[in-house]
C-alpha cells in the first residue's frame, strides 16, 4: 500500500473516524482505524465499536493498493501535529511510514484479518439540512440523562411523520421537544427511534452544515441509524426499550403567562445563582410588569434582581434549578421567552418568542420541573 494525500484532507478524515474509536475497546483490534485504499484513488478510514461505527472517503494518488489497521490514537495524533505539506503513506512489511515534509513516523500494524466487518448503510430515507440538524440535536440532548442507571433515559427518542421529524428528551426533570423538516423519501413514512444522544450530537456536530442523508433500518432484525454527507458515514445502533409517552406532559393550557428578555433572564439568573449553594434554586417571583429573582437563604450571602416582564393571569412564584433553568433559556435561541404555568409546583412549558405578543416559535419547547419551595 502507498498513496499521498493532503495533510489537511487526512486530518478531517482521521478526527471524524477517531471518534467511534473506544477508549477502552473489548478487543485490541478495535483500537486500531482501518485505512483501505483503492485503485480507484479513493482512500477510505474505517473504525468501529460494535455500536457505532464510521467512515471517511476522500481522493487520494494511490500508487500501490491496500489495507492495513493502525492505532486510531496514534493516528489521530499525529494527523493534528503534521506540518501543512502532502502526507505519504507506505506499507512497508508489517510497518506504515507516515512522511510529511522533513516529519516522519513509523506505526506499527495490527492484523486486518481480525478486524470486524462494519454494518452496511441502511437504504436512504430522506435527507435533512445538516445546519437545521446540528441546531435541532443541541437544543434537546441538554434534556437527556446522564445517568447510565437509567439508560433509556441518555437517549433521545426521534419521531418521524410525513415531512416532520421531531426530537424528544428528558431526565425526568426536564423535557425537550424539537420539530424539524426534512424531505422524506416517501411522503407517508412514519417510523421511531431511539438513538444515545451523546452518539447524536457528536454527529450532528462532526456533520455540520449542507445536505445530510438519514438513513433508518428498524424491524429487520438489526435496527440501525444512518448519517451521511460529504463523504463522511456514520452508523449507530439504536436503543432498546420503550421510551415513555413524554408528549402528554406539554400542558394545553396555561392560565398564567410571562414574558421575559431571554437574554436579560440569562444574564440575572447567572449572577443571583452565584450565591445558591449546591443543590439549592433560584427563585423567580412574577407580578404585574416583573419578575423578581432571589438566591441564598443563609446569612452568608444573598442576591436578588429584578426585571421587566409581561404577566398575564395572575402572580406565581417558581424556584428552578439554575443549571437546568440556564439550559433552556439556552437553547431557545430567541429574543424573549414566554413562560406557562398552571400551578407552582407543576411543570412549566418555556417557548422562544419575538417579542411580547407576538408568534411562538413552537418547534423548540422546554418543559422544566420547579423545586418545592419550603414553607
């Protein structure tokens, strides 16, 4: 095997490849990235972990055809640290010499015969556009668990319906929805999955913008997730598990609203949340024309700040987890944020808004848990 590249294109293929890489893998091969090129002068990047896998074509000069597994750290590694200059690859024995410029690297192989065969791409269900996707992912993985004791939880549940995809997750705590369009392969498709959201959002990331194609293989003995765009694959096999019927949550109606500055609320919840101790809320009492927020019951410290907000229905007073309450206001991306309670102690639905008054941006919502304030 020998063939050249450049540095560049090398790079991009081995940071997406390195990711399905396992820190610690099951068996050693699996440490290893797969190169193969091609008498085509196409080289391709291969790694796998039994549940993700990933692939990175790009155009090569192949002079000699082949394929060989190397360490995916040391490969990575050493990608990031070439000079900007033409990389060449040379097979040579049971060594692979990495030149570029005056730099030159001596990996040793791993046997290719023992390497697992990657799951094939699922047939193409439609495609999405990879900005739209990337934004969707981020919004609602900040909703899913963390906690591996509930793995069910650390996924999140995607939806799909005629042209709509929709994106749910929560860690009971919180609940996240995201409604996105996309252009099915056939308009009647109706399908679900539920795919780790840490696995998702790397992806969408790792994908960025332009066209992405979705591919979804449910029911036919293995069930998988399909991503690709530019010539950058990914598979990933979906969880098991019934997830629960989340959307019933979303309140109908909501007889007491606020409006608020998303942006001014972010800002003030960081700065009273400063004195919070650890586990403790923050505080958010709503009247006619503010919100008051406080922090701190000790004689330590205190903080209080107040803002203008436009409230309909009455007064309420909520305490929120400031972490969890950041993330939403996050992920909302819009100029002001309207808030829907029903009661103090049930969940209240946070929707993105123009302006007061105005049109909700109902493909993003945020449903919050509020912590019992003590008597």
């Amino acid at each position: 095997m020998k063939f050249a590249v450049d540095r560049d294109v090398l790079a991009d293929a081995v940071a997406w490849t390195a990711r399905a890489v396992p820190t610690r893998p099951p068996v050693p091969v699996l440490a290893g990235v797969l190169i193969d090129a091609s008498a085509d002068g196409t080289v391709t990047l291969s790694s796998f972990d039994y549940e993700v896998s990933a692939r990175g074509t790009f155009p090569a000069t192949v002079e000699r055809e082949g394929s060989v597994l190397v360490s995916g750290r040391l490969l990575r590694e050493i990608a990031n640290a070439l000079p900007h200059k033409p990389v060449e690859f040379t097979l040579d024995g049971t060594k692979v010499s990495v030149t570029c410029g005056a730099s030159r690297f001596t990996l040793a192989t791993m046997p290719v015969d023992q390497y697992p065969s990657l799951p094939e791409m699922p047939e193409q269900s439609g495609t999405v556009d990879g900005a739209t996707l990337q934004a969707a992912v981020a919004q609602v993985t900040s909703a899913a668990s963390r906690d591996e004791t509930l793995p069910i939880l650390t996924g999140v549940r995607m939806e799909i319906e005629g042209s709509t995809i929709s994106l749910l997750a929560t860690d009971r705590y919180r609940l996240a929805l995201r409604e996105l369009p996309w252009k099915p392969a056939k308009p009647d498709i109706s399908a679900a999955a539920l795919v780790r959201a840490r696995t998702l959002n790397d992806t969408a990331k790792a994908l960025g913008a332009g066209e992405v194609s979705l591919a979804l293989s449910t029911g036919g003995g293995v069930d998988l997730l399909g991503l690709e765009a530019g010539g950058l694959v990914t598979t990933s096999l979906l969880m098991d598990g019934d997830y629960p019927p989340v959307r019933r949550l979303f309140p109908e109606e909501t007889p007491i609203t606020a409006v608020v500055k998303t942006s001014d609320l972010i800002e003030a919840t960081r700065r009273v949340a400063l004195v919070a101790e650890r586990n403790s809320s923050v505080r958010l009492a709503f009247s006619e024309g503010e919100v008051v927020l406080d922090a701190g019951q000790s004689e330590d410290a205190q903080a209080s700040e107040a803002l203008e907000a436009v409230v309909e229905g009455g007064e309420i007073t909520v305490a929120f987890n400031p972490g969890y309450l950041l993330d939403g206001l996050t992920a909302l991306g819009t100029e002001h944020v309207r808030m829907g309670f029903t009661q103090e102690t049930k969940a209240v639905d946070f929707v993105g808004i123009d302006k007061p008054g105005g049109t909700v941006a109902a493909e993003f919502r945020y449903l919050l848990v509020p912590i019992r304030i003590a008597s």
